[in-house]
C-alpha cells in the first residue's frame, strides 16, 4: 500500500477508536458487565488498537524512509502528496507533483517530508473553508506512537487505580450537611469514557492538518480535562480545581482565536501544508506562505499580510486609480507594490501577532508562566489523569503546536517563547523544592519541564524541544504512575508521613527512581544515558548556540537552562529519598502499604524501560537497525528553513540547531548540564539521602525564602487580589444594581399592574357580569310566569287545544273572508 | 230525498270526531280518553277516505287514486301503535297509583 493512503488509513484508525468506545460507553457504560467493568476492559482495548495502528505506521514510516535524517538533496518528494480521489484528477496531481519535484530539484530541496489532504469538507462560507484534515509527519507519526502507547500503559494501570470505583464508594474528603460522609454509586464506566474521549481528542490534534481543526480538538481536550479534574465532583477542590484549569485556559484560548482571526483574516487559509482543491489548483497553506519554496523557504511576510497592512494604501489604488475602469488594474498596481511595501516591514507585526495569539493559547494549555497555576491544582483528579493528560499529553499539546507552526513565528516571537519558557522553568523548579505534596511535587516538575521545552523552541532548537517533549511524556507519566502507586498504597499524598517504602513496595521504587534518574538527565557523558540525559543536553547545547550569536539574551536562557538542571536534580531526588528511603516516618502508614497489584506495576515497567531508552539513538554502524532514534525521527520532520534574523529587534539571530551539534557547543554543553545535575543529586543526598543536613535547619536559616517558595511565588494571591477580588467586587455592584434599580423597576411594574387590574376587575364584576345576570333574571322571571299554564290536568289540556283550534278556525275564516 | 255523498261522511267523520274530542275533554279515565283518542283518529279517516273514494266525486279525471285510502291505514296502523303505547303508561301509571284518574297524573305540572 502506498505511504500516502496507508498512514492516514491507519492513523485514522488509531484517532477513531477511542471514539467508537466513548460513544458505546455513553450509551450502555453502566450495563457492560459488573459495575460496569466492561467499560475499562472497551476503552482499554480501543487504545490499545490505536496504539497498534499507530506503531505500524511508524515501522511503515520508517521502512519507507530509513531511520536517518534526510540527506540534502537525496529524495526530495513526497511534499503534499495530496490524495486524488477522483480518477480524472490524478493526471493533472501528477503532473503537479512533477512540476513540484523539479522545482524543488533547481532551488531548495529541504522541505519536510508531510502527507496533508483534506477528508472532509465541513462548510464553506464564502472563502473561508473548514475541513477536516491531515497533516502527516514524521513528528504526527511519532507523537500518535508516543500518545497511543502511554495511553495504553495508562489504561491498563488505571484498570488497576479505579477498582474501588467498581463498587459503592464512601468518599471520606466530603462531609454532608447532616455530617455523614458521602456515599455514592461507583463511576468506573465514566472514568473510562472521558478516557477515551480524551485518546480521540488528543489524537484528533496531533491528525489535524489545519489550525481551524486543532481549535476544536484544543477545546476538546480542555474539556476532557474539566471533566478529569473534576472527576470527585462533590469535592468542592475538586470542582474548583476543574473551573480553575477551564477559565485559565480559556484566558489563552482568547488570544489564541486572536492569532486564528490574524491568520485567516490575511492568509485566507487555514490549512498548514498546500492541498489540492476540488478543481485541481493547489490552495497554498500558511506554511508554504510564511516560507515561500520559491524563495528558499526564507520567512518571509505573506503577501496577504501585506497587502492587510497596507489597507491604506490599497484602498488609495483601488479607489482612486486613473485607470479604475480597466479591469485587474488596481490589482495589478498592489500586486507590484507588495515587494515594496515588504521592504517598509509592512505585514510583519501582523505575523508576530498572528504567532503571538497562537503562543498564547500554548501559554493556557500548557501551563506557562502567567498561566500556570492551574496545573498543580489539577492533580485534585486521579492519578492516571494526572499521568495521562497533565503530563504527558494534553499539556505537551502547547509545546506540540509550538513546534509544529515553528515555522510561522518570527524570531521576535520566538523570543517571547523563549523567555516565557524560561521563567517558568525557573519559577516552577523553585516551587517544587518546598512542595510536601507528592503529586504536586511532580506537577510543578512537569510545568518546569514545559518550560524547558518552550525554551529550547524559542531558542530555535526545534528537534531539541520536541524531543524533551516525547522523552517526558515516557518519564513524566511513569513518575506520576509510580506516585500513584505509592498513594493507592499509603492512602496519602503527604510526602513528610512516608519514608522506607523500597522495602515494602520495590517494583514501584525501582521504576520511580528509573524515572527520576531519566528527568534528571543522567548518564556516563558521552558514552550512555537515560532519556532525559539526551534531550536535556540538546537543550542546554542549543541555549548556549544561542548565546554566542545573542550574548545579552542567551546568557540568561543558557544560565537558566543550566540551574534548572540542578534544581531538577534536587527536587527529584528529594521526593524519591522521602519517599523510599531512609526510616518510615508514619508506622501506622508504613505497616499498611503494600506493592500494588501486577496491572498496575507491569505498565510501570514497559514506561521505566521507554524512560531509560527512548532517548538513545543506535548508532549507525549497528546493521539493520543502524541510526533508530527518536533524535532522527524528528530530524525527518524538520521544518525548512532557517529561522533567521530578527526584524524588529535587531541583532536577533538564530543559529541553525545544527550548529549545537559540533564539538566545541556540545562538548562544554554536556558537562556543564551533567555536572549542575550531579551537584543537585549530591546536594540532595546530603540533605535526604544521608542526612548531613537537616532540612528543617537550613529552613529556619532561609525562612523568608522558604515562606517565599511554600507560597507558590504567591501567585494565587496576587491573581486572587488583581483578578478575582476586582471581579467580585463589581460582580457585588452589578448585583445590587440589578437587586436596586431593575428589580425595583420590575417590582413597581407589578404593583401599578395589579392595581390596573383591580379596576379592571370592578368592571367586569359589575359591568359586565351584571349585564349577564340581569337577562339571566329576566328569563327566569319569565319562566316562572309561564310554569303557571303547566297544570297537569290532561282534560284541561284538551280543552284547550279544542278552543285553540276553533279560535284558529274562526280567525282564519274571519281572515278569508276579507 | 239526495242520494247519500260526500257531505254524508263528512258529517258522520265529524260526529266521530266531536265525541272523541268530547270524550277526551269529560272522562277522568285513562281508558276512556284513550277510547276518545280512537274516535278521533276513525273520523279522520273517515274524511280521508271519503275524500279520495272514486264513487263520491262528481268531476271525472279529478280522484286522488288511492291516496286517501293508503293514508287511512297508516292512520290505523300508528293508532295501534300509540294504542299499544298508552295501555302500558297506563298499565305502569295503575302499578304506582292503583289508580287510571288522569286528573292524578300531574306530577310533570310546571
């Protein structure tokens, strides 16, 4: 089967089925099997399907195309190979694909290797068209193997984690009014379908071939999440935590409609790559039109942005040119002014807005600095949707749709990532020192390690980023499955009540510290590592790429980059030595904890087995499999293109990300990344592992600090002080002037109409009725006058009617006779 | 001495009639009434019949066919109906009252 059908056939597949089991679990969940339990057992294998399809379009990608990145100018097709459908069409793609090939052959030939078409046609209103869409790489490729097997591990051990859901629940957070604790019906069945809706959701975004359709499934997967978070509704920090992440999110959601009106409202599409339309001409897709082919795939402002900037000067020609009754003139004259304008940056502050709006809505999802208070707050769900959606996928969707519209920002947009990346990872890896919480502990990790992405993004290391992406995803969800682990077992999230549980629960000790060792990066430099070890030191080596073009700002990013490695080191291994190591501090937990049951450990060892290895790359001399690697997958997928100089702030400029490969950025990179990790392994230790150092000593030396960082920086309040407490406020006067002026006008509306009505009553009362009544008594008057001839007597009777008829008779002979 | 015609019956069908209607006025018996019921309807029938006799008219081309005779006996034929009916009120009325004084049957009195 041709690559073009087979990967949208099979990924189709693996995105529809978590589908079919959301919908036949919302209508017969309750009644598959005991409680329900056939739903987890529907959903589970949906995923796992997924998970399969997914996986044979990876090894079909990879028997395609190699294991290696594409070499410059080796196969240069395959771009848009837009499916024909109808058979007189596919003469005329041919030749539109042979025109493309040798175009490319002439110029540039660095344009990735993507399948985009359109499935289905939704609606067109005028020429905006909204569709369903691919858009197939080898980064969709990857992210769908990635999300589908996490997923699947997810499923399997949350089979596990929600079996007291099976039954009828007491939940001992929530007291009544009558002071009893709630109890409930078991909601096994839901859990599972807001799973698999999610699986589609999530699914659906990486499928999706325009920003239009990532819209939808952006909101999708937000509202999975709502649904997730909020899964104890009747805790009310569990319902709050659920409004929270929606609202936050929503605030992105904003600019990012902001960045979707910039785009459409200039480009006309919304498609990414180039898609063959009906009649046969290729629609050109936002990336071709940032980055022309033609013109190297340099950024270059489109020219609708253009002509949408200089709307002055357009309405000027158009309105008031000599020959305006010629037609095409007017447009003929923009059309050749549009390099000149080009030239006076018109159009380009557009682009950055456009690449702004959509940067916001990754703000929003996936937790950065100004929005990131709702991700500690999530953990309120259960832990696999902890695993699943805030670690490592929905929350990776931001970081996912950085990288893939990379191509459409501009290096001053880039800069904004950049330094939004930064400040998170600081702020949250800070956060995450002073964190008791053992969930919460990973998820300010999980917004740090966002952060790093986004950093690695907006310093151009495009590979660099959404590689930390796939290698987080594997030991960020097992750090989150094994701390899941650990709570179904203690009962507790309290990290200070746990302590020695390696002994009693070793499958879940052992992996956690798999996990821990793959965050935080370690391994013998140069030799081997986990997976962290890879992709953070791509990271780090870019920032550093960075800062010898950009002395001022990558300085900043590569100091941060480097101390949050550190203070990764720190927090990490913080939490693991509370947790495992040492003395049991709570007995009464320590003799009640035990290893969880096999379906939840044995997912924990497939994820350990992906952290500690999905970062290497084979290397090439190996045969068969000589060059497997996630580092080269993604290097297919590269988008074309140098990022280039920065426009506005001038000075800007990114190094290609091939340039942090050589040896004088890589080699310093790696040390210094492994040597600040060691140091925050080793200053753990001595705090936690051997206890040189009291903790609580060094607390009482740092109080403000530590009052500073338990806080959460105070984020909270300040948003409560500027956001909410103003909100309410003039919710309060609205209130009362809805209370004070349209009640009270409302009320007296019904006063003076109930007095209207009381007139009105009198009169009918009396006008009226006492018309009715007054012929009602004349004919009962009447009647009784007449009841008197009724007398009963039959010879009266007929005495009358015999005087009747001779009195007719008479009158009628009287009458005659005239 | 005129040769017995029209005016003959006529005048026997109206002596019929006046003693139903007599009779009807005077008896306090059911019975009785129901006697001067039957006279009155025989008188009509008397005038019907004679009216449409093909011997009684003088003007040839003028007889009414048997008209008068067919609705003589659907006269007879309700008679005996309403006959039929007014024994069984009656028989009914004599269950309740021991009585047929139809001065007594005036309950229906307005």
């Amino acid at each position: 089967m041709d690559l073009s059908t087979a990967l949208p056939t099979l990924l189709g597949i693996a995105w529809l089925l978590p589908l079919a089991s959301f919908t036949l679990i919302v209508l017969f969940g309750p009644r598959m099997g005991k409680h329900g339990l056939g739903a987890g057992y529907l959903a589970t294998s949906a995923i796992l399907f997924g998970a399969v399809c997914s996986w044979l379009a990876l090894i079909f990608w990879f028997g395609h195309y190699g294991f290696k990145p594409a070499e410059h100018g080796a196969e240069a097709h395959a771009v848009a190979a837009a499916e024909t459908e109808h058979g007189e069409t596919e003469h005329a793609a041919a030749e539109a694909a042979t025109a493309e090939h040798a175009e490319q052959s002439a110029g540039h030939d660095e344009s990735p290797r993507a399948y985009t078409n359109d499935l289905y046609t939704l609606g067109q209103f005028g020429s905006l068209k909204i569709t369903i869409s691919y858009y197939i790489d080898a980064l969709t490729v990857g992210m769908f193997a990635m999300v589908t097997l996490i997923g699947t591990c997810i499923h399997f051990y949350a089979l596990g984690y929600m079996h007291d859901e099976l039954h009828d629940v007491t939940d001992h957070e929530v007291t009544l009014a009558d002071g009893q604790h709630l109890h409930r019906r078991g909601r096994f069945h839901r859990f599972f379908q807001y799973m698999s809706l999610f699986c589609f959701s999530m699914l659906g975004l990486v499928y999706a071939g325009n920003i239009a359709m990532v819209f939808v499934f952006w909101e999708l997967v937000g509202i999975c999440s709502y649904f997730l978070i909020g899964f104890y509704i009747e805790r009310k920090s569990a319902s709050n935590a659920a409004n929270k992440a929606f609202i936050v999110n929503r605030i992105g959601d904003f600019g990012m409609i902001v960045g979707l009106m910039a785009l459409w409202g200039s480009l006309g599409t919304f498609a990414f790559g180039d898609v063959k339309n009906a009649d046969g001409q290729i629609e050109r897709g936002i990336f071709s039109q940032v980055r022309d082919p033609a013109n190297g795939h340099a950024l270059t402002v489109p020219d609708g942005m253009v002509r949408a900037a200089a709307f002055d000067a357009v309405e000027e020609i158009a309105f008031k040119h000599p020959a305006r009754l010629a037609p095409g003139a007017a447009a003929s004259e923009i059309e050749s002014r549009i390099p000149t304008w080009r030239e006076q940056r018109y159009g380009y502050w557009l682009l950055v807005i456009a690449g702004v709006g959509i940067f916001c809505g990754c703000v929003g999802k996936s937790a950065q600095f100004p929005l990131h208070v709702w991700l500690p707050d999530a953990m309120e769900g259960p832990t696999p949707v902890s695993a699943l959606v805030h670690s490592a996928t929905m929350v990776a969707a931001g970081v996912y749709l950085v990288g893939r519209f990379f191509p459409a920002f501009a290096p001053e947009v880039l800069l904004v990532i950049a330094y939004t990346g930064g400040i998170t990872l600081f702020l949250a890896a800070t956060i995450a020192i002073t964190a008791t919480d053992i969930k919460r502990v990973l998820a300010y990790s999980t917004v740090s390690q966002l952060g790093y992405m986004m950093l690695a993004l907006g310093v151009g290391g495009w590979a660099a980023g959404l590689f930390h992406l796939l290698t987080h995803a594997f030991f960020k969800s097992l750090l989150f499955m094994c701390s899941g682990s650990v709570i179904h077992a203690t009962h507790t999230n309290e990290m200070p009540k746990m302590g020695g549980l390696l002994k009693k629960m070793p499958y879940t000790g052992y992996t956690m510290l798999v996990g821990c060792l793959a965050i935080i990066g370690a391994g013998v430099p140069f030799v081997f590592g986990f997976s962290g070890y890879y992709s953070k030191d791509a990271i780090v080596a870019q920032a550093l790429s960075f800062s010898q073009s950009n002395p001022l700002h990558g300085s900043i990013f590569f100091y941060t980059a480097v101390g949050g490695a550190a203070i990764t080191a720190f927090y990490m291994f913080r939490l693991w030595y509370m947790t495992f190591a040492g003395e049991p501090r709570d007995h009464h937990i320590y003799e009640h904890a035990h290893e969880s049951p096999k379906v939840m450990y044995r997912p924990l060892i497939v994820l350990a087995v992906f952290a500690a290895l999905v970062g290497c790359t084979v290397p090439d001399w190996v045969p068969l499999v000589g060059g497997l690697g996630v580092q080269n997958l993604l290097e297919q997928a590269r988008p074309a293109g140098e990022t280039g100089a920065g426009v506005l702030l001038a000075g800007l400029a990114y190094p290609n990300e091939h340039a942090s490969h050589s040896h004088d950025i890589h080699v310093p990179a790696t040390l210094y990344a492994f040597s600040t990790a060691l140091g925050g392994f080793l200053l753990a230790t001595v705090f936690y592992g051997v206890r040189w150092l009291n903790p609580a000593d060094v607390k009482q030396q740092f109080l403000p600090i530590y009052r500073f960082l338990i806080g959460k920086w105070f984020f909270d309040e300040l948003y409560d002080f500027l956001f909410v407490r103003p909100c309410y406020f003039i919710a309060f006067l609205i209130a009362s002037l809805d209370r004070r002026v349209i009640d009270g006008f409302i009320d007296n509306t019904a006063r003076w109409t109930r007095k209207l009505a009381s007139i009105d009553d009198l009169i009918d009362r009396y006008f009226v009725d006492g018309l009715v009544n007054l012929a009602a008594a004349w004919i009962y008057s009447l009647g009784t006058s007449l009841r008197g001839l009724q007398t009963g007597k039959l010879r009266q009777y007929v005495m009358l009617i015999v005087i009747g008829t001779v009195a007719l008779f008479v009158l009628i002979n009287f009458a005659s006779a005239r | 001495m005129e040769p017995v015609g029209i005016s003959h019956f006529m005048a026997v069908g109206a002596i019929m009639f006046v003693c139903g209607v007599v009779s009807m006025a005077t008896k306090r018996n059911a019975l009785g009434v129901l006697m001067g019921v039957e006279l009155v309807l025989n008188g009509a029938n008397v005038n019907f019949v004679a009216l449409s006799s093909k011997f009684l008219t003088t003007a040839p081309g003028r007889s009414l066919g048997l008209d008068g005779q067919f609705i003589a006996l659907f006269v007879i034929v309700l008679a005996a109906a309403e006959a039929a009916v007014a024994l069984a009120i009656t028989l009914n009325f004599y269950n309740n009252h021991s009585t047929v004084d139809v001065d007594r049957a005036d309950e229906l009195k307005g």
